[in-house]
C-alpha cells in the first residue's frame, strides 16, 4: 500500500519491527472529517445557537460570551490537552491528531460566511450533529482525531477500554452544564440532542456497530504477532492449540479481543508480520474483564 512519505516510526519486538506508517489515504480522511466537522458548526449549529461537543463546544460558548472567533478559541484550549496527551499515545496518532486540529482550526474560518439556514431547531440539532459525528468518526476511522476532548476520549479507550462515542457524550455533560448559563433551556436540551447524536455517528462510522471485536490469528509467527499486539496495543492474547484436518500439522492459534478502534492497526501489525496470516474477525456484542466492563462498572 502507498503511504504518504517515509517516515517511519517503530517499536523493535523480538528482533522483529513493528512499523507504524503515515498513509496519505488516512491524511486525506482526517482532513475531509475536519472539513465536515467545521461546516457542521458553521453552517448549521452557530445559526441555530446551538452547541457541539468537545473544545469545539467551549469554543463556541466563548464565541458566544466574548466574541472570540471559534478557530482561535480553538487552538489555544487545545495545547494543554496536546502536552497532557502525547507522551500516552503513538506518534502517529499525535501526528495525525495535530493534522486534524490544524485543519479543522483552517476551515473553521473559510466556513464562517456560510449557512445552510435551517430555522427549526429539532432539525439543526440532529443533521448538525450527525453531520459533526460523521468529520469526527472519519477522523477516528483513519487513525488519528480532530483533537480536544476526542484525544481524552482515546486514552480512556485505550486505558478503560470503555467506547469513544460513550465518553465523548459523558464528558460533554459538563459542557452542557456550562451552555445552560449561557443559553436558555429549549437551546440547552436541543443541543444536549445534537451531543448525543454525534457520539452515535461516531461509534457507527468508526468501526460499525459491534461494541468490540474478537480476532482469531494462524500464522506460523504466532509469537512475533502476539508480543507485538501485546507491546503495541497493550491488550492480551491467549494461544489455542489446534491441528489441520488435512495435513494433521500442529499449530497455535492466536485469541484476541479488542476495542473497535484498535482494529485496523490490529490488522496493519499482523500483514506487516505474517502477509500470509489467516484471521478470522467476529463481532462480540458484549466483553467482561480487565481493559473492558467490569461486572459492577459501566458508562
């Protein structure tokens, strides 16, 4: 597959090197999620005095109470949770996060003289935030976000394994919250609905609608694949053994369960290892134990 230059970034596992690489289909991607996201918020929630979530939705509150413009507001709320974030995510998904911000931060302006003037408000809220959570969840789908709180959404993915979609609507309670003193209570609600519609949108486009995947691998360098998968995506892996029918040969099966955004850099290790591997990918509607739900915790 082509990729976008040759910037290499790569973690050593056992003699063998596990390549994370900057794909340009993926730039393109993160940059169209910026370009949906921002006229999501300029053509249709600001017009209708409405609130999207995120560093985008104080953005827009401080638009409102000062007159900042949101791309400023933008960038400057965003360097604290950049510094706070690198050094617990890959360099690719920094780089591809920074890409997204930057983007989305350049649009937002271009965007700004645009309306698509939608006047009843139930419409705004739900074709502005599916139309947000289709720029966020493209982002996410490519590896990498739009930055703000989607960055803090990935490290409870990745530490709490809970979904990106669920904590992005959890965390956006407390905008709401802040919206309420701004804004009247219709406007409140309304927007409390255009919320929970981006976080659905973004579950859906990331990944599809399955909450976590299970992974069968076969490959003669099981071992090299599951330190890899262990080192890189920090999730466990159990071996089954198992024989083929025809050639009676032993082998080791690889067993893994992971969170729907961890797929296809699950996918792109694995090929990179073994291009001859056999995977089997199966949706697992519901997972209990460390890294997923506890049996007495949940969003």
């Amino acid at each position: 597959m082509l990729y976008f230059y040759r910037k290499e970034i790569t973690t050593i596992i056992k003699s063998r090197v596990y390549i994370e690489r900057i794909y340009w289909q993926d730039i393109l991607l993160i940059i169209a999620g910026a370009l949906l996201l921002a006229v999501a918020i300029q053509t249709i929630i600001i017009p209708a005095g409405l609130l999207t979530g995120g560093i985008s939705g104080v953005a827009i509150i401080l638009q409102y109470i000062t007159g900042l413009s949101v791309w400023l507001g933008y960038i400057i709320l965003n360097v604290p949770i950049f510094i706070a974030g690198y050094k617990y995510v890959s360099r690719r998904f920094a780089l591809y996060s920074l890409i997204g911000t930057l983007s989305l931060s350049l649009f937002l302006p271009l965007t700004e003289p645009f309306s698509f003037n939608i006047t009843d408000l139930f419409l705004a809220s739900i074709f502005g935030g599916a139309l947000a959570g289709l720029g966020i969840g493209l982002a996410f789908r490519s590896k990498g976000s739009l930055g703000g709180l989607e960055i803090i959404a990935v490290l409870f993915k990745r530490f709490r394994g809970y979904a990106i979609g669920d904590t992005f609507f959890v965390t956006n309670l407390l905008v709401i919250l802040l919206f309420l003193f701004t804004a009247s209570l219709e406007l409140t609600l309304f927007s409390a609905i255009s919320i929970l519609v981006t976080s659905k949108v973004i579950d859906s486009v990331e990944a599809g609608p399955a909450k976590s995947k299970t992974v069968f691998i076969i490959s003669e360098q099981y071992e090299y694949i599951a330190n890899t998968i262990i080192k890189n995506i920090n999730r466990g892996c159990t071996y089954i053994s198992g024989s083929g029918a025809y050639t009676g040969d032993q082998k080791h099966i690889i067993m893994v369960t992971i969170g729907r955004s961890q797929l296809p850099r699950l996918k792109e290790m694995v090929l990179q290892v073994d291009d001859e591997a056999f995977m089997i990918i199966s949706e697992s509607s519901e997972v209990f134990g460390q890294g997923f739900k506890s049996s007495d915790f949940d969003f």
